[in-house]
C-alpha cells in the first residue's frame, strides 16, 4: 500500500543522523537476541519517503547488492524492494542497509525493526541483529552515510572505498573462518558462549562447566605439546625417533651456519623458522649457497628466537592432515596462489580475474583470499621465467607463491577419503607423540593414496591451533564439518554446558529474595554466583562493591569457574542499557511492579515498565518457570509472554479473586505459592496441583520479625516458588528460610536490626512510595507486638528518609506523605549523588511532601532537613530516648553501619567503666585497657547479633 506522500517545505538535504546507539548484548525490550539500537533523526527528510526521491531506490540497489532479496514486512522475496517503490521512510532504508552490510562481510543477519520515538516526530527507532558488535556499530553508521550520499552525493565520499575499509573493519573484528566453525557447532548445540577478548579468545559453556578456544586451541591442548610443536627442531627429532619419515634438517643462528648446513644436507634444502607459523618465513626449493644467504634473512624476520631451521627439500604435493582427538578428521591438498594462462592475457591481468571470483576476498572474509602482488610474487615469477606483463600460454600454471598456505591466495582441494591408511596412521602417531588434541600435519609426498613409505615424502611440520578454513570450505570437493569432533571434546554429547539461572526482578524486593534464593542453595552445597545492588557475589564472598544489577556483572559471573549456581539481580536500568547478559534464565521472579524510576529513559508509566521487566519473563525457555506475583495486576498479566510454566506467589486470603484464580490455576496441574491463615499464624503453603504441602509458618521465619514484616513474607513466598521450580527439596528450602535473617552479614541494608543505647534502629535501604508503604505497615505491625512492654509502650517513632534525585518531583514528594503517616519525627537527608539536582533541592521537596500532611490526620509532628547522610543519622539518634524505635533509610548503609557501631562500642565500654570505678580492688592504671578490652568483645558480640562484622566502611559481607 503506498504512503501519503507529505507536502515538503523545502529540498531534500541529506539530514539523517544518528542521534544515539545502545548495543543490546541480550534479550532486550525490542528483541529476543541481541541487538543494535539505532535513535536517528531524518530532519528535513522526514517530509521525503523513498517514493519522493526520484531515482533513490534504483541508486540503492545498485549500491547495496542483495537488497532485493529481503522480504521486509511482506514477507515474500523482494518484499523490501515493493516497500522502496511504494514509499518508506529513510529510517527503515538504514535498517535494511545495515543488515545487508553485515551479511556481505560474512555476518548474515535479517532481523530488524523501525519504529517512530513516541512523541518526537522525525526521529526513529531503528533495531537490527548483529553477530559482532564492532561490525553492527560500523554498518549502522556506513548505511546513513551511504543513504544520505544516495540523497545527496557527497564530495569525498567514496562508496567502493567505504565498503572496502568497512570490510577490513569487520575483518579485523570478526572471528576467524576456525573459531567461528567452532562456535557454529556450539551454537547448533544450545552451547552459550562468550567472547574474552577483541580476538578470539572464547569462553563456551557457564560457570564450572565452562571451556575455552583461542582459534583452534582449547581448555584441552596442552601447554607442553604446543611449546613442542613450536620447536621445529624438537618436533622432528621426536618423530623420527618413532621411526616416522621426516627430513634431514638442522638448526642454526647465522647465514654462514645456514650455507654450511645445507651443503652438509644436500641441495636442495628449505629454510624457515623455529617457531613461525602460517607459512610465514617459508623459503622452499634453494639450490645455492647465494639462494640461502638472501633467504636466511627472510625466515630470521619471522622467528622470535633467533633461531632457523635448515632442512632437505622433499618434493610433491602439499597435504593437511586434521587431527582431532587422535583420529583423523579431514585431509586437504594445498595448492599454492597461481594463474592458469589463457594464451592471450598478462600474469597481471589474469590475478585481476583470479581475485574477482565472488568467492575470494580480504583476509578470512570469505572462503578464498585475493592473491597479493608483492616483492615475493614477484621473485617467486622470475623463478619460473616470468613477470607480471608476461603472458602465459594456453594451460600453463603460474605459481604467485611457493607455499599453498590459504592466506596467501592458495587453494585447497578435498582429499579426506583418498589417503591411504598407512598415511592416515603416520599422521595420527604424529599428533599422539607431540601431544596435541587437535593437530595439523603437514605432509609432503607425491600422491596421498599410496604409502609414504613405499612412494618417499615426509611429515615436514606439525602445527598447533590448524586453520580449519581449508576443510570446511575447501575450493574442490565435499567440505567436512570438522567443528564436531573438537567441540566433542569440550563438551562429551549428554555434558551439560549451562549452569541454573535465576534472576529476580522488581521494583522493591528483589535484592532481598534475590539473598533468600541465594541462601537456600547455599545450603544445598552449591556454589553461587550472585548479582545485587551491593555487588558481585561469588560462594558468599564479596568480590565487587557496587551496584551490580546490570548485564556485565551477570557475564562476571557467568565467567567465574567455580559457580555452579547463578541468581542474578536484574534492575530497569541494565536492561534498557544493554539487555540481559545471557540469552535466557532458567527462571524470573518478578515480585511488583510499583511507581519509581518513571520519567526516566522513555519509560513514563506502570505499563512501560512493567514491559521492561517482563524481558526476564520472556527468557524463560520452555523447560522453564515465571514466579509471579498474582496480587499484583502488572506482574500478572506477564504469564501471557512466558513461554515455560508459572509459579503463582499471592498473600491474597482465601475465597478471594486472586485467591480463587490461582486456586483454580493449580486445580488444572500449575503450581503456586500462597498463604493460608489460622489462629496460629500464617503458614507458607506450596500448591502443586492437587497436591498442598505446608511449609512454614510466617511468624518463625527471622526476616519477618514475628510476621510483623509482611514484605519479607512476599519475598520468602518468591523465593519459596523459585525454589520450588528449580528442583530443591522441600525440608532444603524449609531450612534455608529460617536460618535467613536480615543481619548485615546475611542482607546488608535490608531491614538490619541493631540496639543502639536500648532504641531499636532499622537499617533500611527504602526510597520509593511504594516501598515505603511496606516499611511503615512494618513499623506499625511491629510497634504493635511491642505496646505492652516497657520498651516501646509509649515510644516515638523516628524516621530518617531520602529520595535519588533523578525521581519525578511528585514521587518525592509522596514518598515525605506516605513516611508521614508511619513518623512522629522525621530528618531528610540526601544522597551524595544529586543527579542532576542542585544541592537540597531532592530533600526540600521530600520535606514539603511530609509537611503536607502534618495536621491533616498523620502521625508527623517534626519535620527536619540535614543534608548530609552521616550527619542525618547522628541527628536522629541524638532524638532517640530508650525504647524509641528508629528507622534509617540509607544510601551508603557501610558508612551508617560503621556510626553504629562506634556508638555500640562507646556505649559499652562507657557501661563496662562505670562498672569497674564501683570497684575498689581495680588498680586505676588498668582501667582503659579493661575497659576497652571488654567493651570490644561486647560491641563485636551485639553486632554479631545484628550482623555488623566489624563495619569499617566496605560492605559486611565479606
């Protein structure tokens, strides 16, 4: 259907421009693999759909090849071309620029999406799948270029040398034709992987499970068979120790040596050096003491140790030998670079054609490599009485180059299932006596079907990480899929490559569940991996502080050993940053999702950000669960997009709608987690079906303070229902909740219960509304259990509270209304960080929202601001009476915890000397240090209690 072409106000003017990129590494809000985020701005060509360029389209897909393959929308073979003549918008054009770039540097890629920036006119979202980064990033911004030169032809801007230079771009970037084979077969498999380094340094596999390539080298080769097979010298004295054939060779440092060496072996000879590699150095067929000076130069160059290796010239043809695992794989025949004369045309003129078969291009970027004129070319043609204006007759082979290495232009010919079995046994023998798990032996003989040994030829050279391009694209014959072998090796068939993951989503809760699930299997033996806003968490050890909710602290652990176990913590913020840090997870908990972050990134309401978090729902694979939150309609509606099974967690009562519809959910086979009141208590009762099994009852687990805390109730509910799916025995989880409480050890910042001159002081990190809500129904439920003691009868309730700066002036100031109504006084205070805002005004607007409701029926009597966080917190506990009940709402709880400490330890030295002064036996000189000395080991005891280790700034769970 063609497009309502707009009235323009003016020429077309080449105006698209990128206005940000994002790199999804995961499952993103647009895409279930990774993808490239394009923002771009048409200006003036927002008025100008492809149908109002004259001649735009044509100019196109002359440009760009293979265009005219894409199905877009319509889903039919030029599909994208019926969009062009139609009339599309430039922003989509890019889209399809960009993949066709990629896919004609090797990259095939044909995913992608446009779609207008809600609210801004002209400006577009442009999403599009890549294989490397690098190479997407590049392609984007080649496709704008190029479609504002094909608007306006640019001054300077070369199309043929800009797609030149991209392709060498992404050659350099991209995997090589070996590596990628390898990760081919790994992906054919469900095998993840993760690329270490800008080469080709890969990770396969998670955690304990994980292994290693670089190129064709694994976890597997060994250090000392690669070190062997790198002495060229050493390999073939090892061989024809065994009795294999190997040429007569010796090493020598100098060309004097050299001339010397080959005279005492025999014209003629090869040099090269002791440890190259890829042909390089190579100097073959020397038939002169000159012909080995001037080559001995050429292999020294090559060599990191100086040291080059003289030895007999075997004649016949060049063969490849793959080995992998101890049995041959594949065989190829190399034939060096070379032109076949037609009787008519240049040395010169027959390479150009040589090199514009389709199937040759720059390095590793296609099955063939475009053969290089160079000096060496040139000496290898006057060698055969030839130059580049030299015109061969009619069949004539020209060689360009004397080893038939692929990366010099050569070409390589199938010969796996020609070689004669005798050969095919030498070749193995070889690979066992160095060592290798995967080898490449260089043969030399006459013809591969016969026996070496009867014909002549010899084993010339054993190589460490062979390139495997030969054999899985080979110019002539069956390619052989070679990747299968090696990646049996890493990964045996039944060897499991992934290890458990189970990330955990929500506005308020998930770090705290994140820590229960984290707990119970712990408890199981397990090692575990954990991401938090606390940081990184590898076997409950702290091995980086900071806020680690994000995808690359996800790969951090995903990459670590030892992990056998991973839960990640999973925030708004990494998702819309980079996606998930890993194709799926085993199973998402989303435990609400309440108003915070709004405003923020494009996302403006409770739908939209919902849709952010159900991302994690969406990469459940079908053997997987969503734990969802029945009692919240948000987190609800995402079971429609998760294509696993659903555990329901709802506190809802019974005989109520949520009750009644996960009721009946499990009437049909599903699973849940709900809450059954009685006189008792409230007991954690596990749904399976028909099945009810008891778990718990609320009040006995720690990190609900005898129920009073019906947040941590939902969470150990999330954590119950994670569990649960993830295959853990019911007494393990049983356990694992109640030997969970909210110590700083256990849960820094999360509820810490600390005894400050007898005021009980929470440690909280609550900074929204809607967490706040939650905290002060536990404030009121907990000063109720306490109103008959003389502890907190007539006590007041303080309050320390902040907000991020970066929130909607609105949510601040709800979240003073809401601390209000929970507060008899309350200090604000503020985040060090001020994201953008001037210095007090996040604090005065979270004041005014508190003031607001003072005389208006809330508990607010005292509002005060103290900026600084430390400050804040000596403030309120000055305020503190005995009995008093104290919550501080944090930022930095390592700092708040380390005051409290040292006002711990004050106080029970104070208590400990003004004891020992009542006695009159004490020698006053031993006063301060038994004092101390005891005040110490009671503080170091109170704080074991509520989980401070000795608080000194960093984090306390070390």
């Amino acid at each position: 259907m063609a497009v309502e072409v707009p009235t323009p106000t003016g020429p077309a003017r080449p105006d698209l421009r990128i206005v940000s990129t994002r790199i999804y590494r995961g499952p993103n809000v647009w895409s279930y693999q990774q993808a490239i985020h394009l923002v771009v701005d048409l200006g003036s060509l927002e008025m100008y759909p492809t149908v109002a360029l004259p001649g735009f389209t044509d100019r196109l897909l002359e440009a760009v090849p293979g265009l005219d393959r894409h199905t877009c929308s319509l889903g039919r073979r030029g599909g994208f071309v019926e969009r062009l003549r139609e009339g599309t918008w430039l922003g989509h054009v890019a889209e399809h620029v960009a993949l066709q770039l990629q896919t004609l540097a090797g990259h095939d890629q044909r995913r992608g999406k446009t779609r207008g920036v809600r609210g801004r006119p002209g400006r577009y979202n442009v999403i599009y799948g890549y294989t490397d980064e690098t190479v997407g990033v590049a392609a984007g911004r080649l496709a704008v270029s190029l479609v504002n030169h094909l608007v306006e032809p640019a001054d300077g801007f070369d199309v043929e040398a800009e797609f030149n230079a991209f392709l060498r771009a992404a050659e350099r970037a991209s995997f090589g034709p070996s590596t990628a084979a390898i990760l081919e077969e790994a992906a054919s498999r469900d095998i993840p992987f993760i690329r270490l380094n800008s080469a080709s340094l890969v990770q396969l596999g998670q955690g304990v499970h994980a292994q290693r390539i670089r190129a064709t080298m694994t976890s597997k080769t060994s250090a000392l068979a690669v070190d062997i097979a790198c002495d060229k010298d050493l390999t073939t004295t090892l061989l024809a120790s065994a009795g294999l054939p190997v040429p007569r060779q010796e090493s020598v440092r100098t060309a004097e040596a050299a001339v010397a060496a080959a005279r005492r072996i025999g014209f003629p000879v090869v040099l090269k050096p002791l440890d190259g590699n890829h042909g390089r150095g190579v100097c073959l067929d020397l038939r002169s003491d000159a012909e080995v000076e001037k080559a001995f130069s050429t292999a020294r160059s090559e060599t990191r140790r100086g040291i080059v290796v003289v030895e007999s010239f075997v004649t016949g043809r060049d063969y490849r030998c793959l080995i992998v695992g101890g049995r041959m794989q594949a065989i190829a025949e190399r034939v060096p670079a070379h032109v076949v004369g037609d009787g008519t045309s240049t040395v010169a003129e027959l390479v150009e054609l040589t090199n514009a078969d389709p199937r040759r291009g720059v390095g590793h970027e296609k099955v063939l490599t475009r053969i290089t004129v160079d000096e060496t070319a040139e000496e290898v043609l006057a060698g055969q009485g030839h130059s580049l204006h030299s015109v061969p007759a009619e069949g004539e082979m020209v060689k360009l180059a004397l080893t038939g290495n692929m990366s010099t232009g050569g070409i390589s010919i199938d010969r796996t299932f020609d070689a004669h079995p005798d050969n095919v046994e030498i070749a193995e023998e070889a690979a066992r006596l160095v060592g290798l798990d995967v080898a490449g032996i260089d043969f030399i003989c006459p013809d591969i079907t016969f026996p070496v040994r009867e014909t002549g030829g010899a084993i010339c050279e054993v190589n460490a990480a062979p390139g495997f391009r030969m054999h899985t694209h080979p110019t002539v014959g069956e390619p052989q899929f070679i990747a299968k072998p090696v990646v049996d090796l890493l990964f045996p068939p039944g060897a499991t490559s992934r290890v458990p993951i189970v990330a955990v989503t929500g506005t308020n809760g998930k770090t705290t569940t994140a820590r229960m699930i984290a707990h119970i299997f712990k408890g199981l033996g397990r090692k575990v991996g954990m991401t938090s806003t606390d940081g990184v968490v590898i076997d409950e050890r702290l091995v980086i502080k900071a806020d680690a909710s994000g995808p690359r602290s996800a790969r951090m652990v995903l990459q670590n050993p030892r992990v056998d176990f991973a839960v990640m913590e999973v925030a708004r913020g990494g998702i819309l940053r980079e996606g998930l840090g890993y194709d799926r997870n085993d199973i998402a908990v989303v435990t609400n999702v309440a108003p915070d972050h709004l405003g923020m990134q494009g996302i403006d309401t409770l739908r939209q950000l919902a849709d952010v978090k159900a991302v994690i729902v969406e990469a459940v694979p079908r053997d997987g669960f969503a734990v969802l939150n029945a009692d919240d309609v948000n987190v609800r509606t995402m079971r429609r997009r998760c294509s696993g099974g659903v555990v329901w967690f709802s506190m809802s009562p019974p005989g109520s709608e949520v009750r009644e519809f996960v009721d009946d959910y499990c009437r049909r086979g599903g699973r849940a987690v709900v809450l059954d009141p009685s006189d008792k208590g409230d007991m954690i009762v596990i749904n399976h079906g028909r099945r009810s099994i008891q778990l718990a009852w609320t009040h006995l687990l720690p990190s609900t303070f005898g129920g009073a805390a019906r947040f941590n109730v939902a969470n150990a509910m999330a954590a119950t229902g994670a569990a649960f799916a993830a295959g853990a025995p019911l007494h393990d989880i049983r356990q694992g909740l109640r030997t969970f409480a909210t110590t700083y050890y256990l849960s820094p910042g999360r509820l810490n219960l600390v005894r400050v001159d007898n005021a009980d002081v929470f440690l909280d990190y609550c900074h929204n509304a809607a967490g706040m809500r939650e905290l002060g129904s536990f404030v009121d439920r907990y000063a109720d259990q306490k109103a008959g003691t003389a502890e907190l009868g007539r006590a007041s309730r303080i309050g320390m509270i902040g907000a991020a700066g970066d929130r909607r002036d609105d949510d601040m100031r709800e979240l003073g209304a809401v601390a209000a109504e929970h507060f008899d006084v309350i200090v604000v205070r503020e985040d060090m960080r001020l994201r953008g805002r001037r210095r007090g005004e996040t604090a005065e607007l979270v004041a005014q929202g508190a003031r607001s409701r003072m005389g208006q029926g809330a508990r607010c009597r005292q509002v005060d601001v103290v900026l600084d966080e430390l400050e804040a917190t000596r403030s309120v506990l000055a305020r503190a009476n005995p009995g008093d009940l104290v919550v501080l709402c944090v930022d930095n709880h390592a700092l708040v915890a380390a005051e409290l400490e040292d006002r711990t330890k004050s106080a029970q030295a104070g208590s400990r000397a003004g004891t020992a002064i009542s006695d009159p036996d004490l020698d006053p000189a031993d006063l301060t240090e038994s004092a101390a000395a005891e005040g110490a080991e009671a503080t170091t005891e109170a704080f074991a209690t509520a989980g401070v280790d000795r608080v000194t700034g960093d984090d306390g769970a070390a």
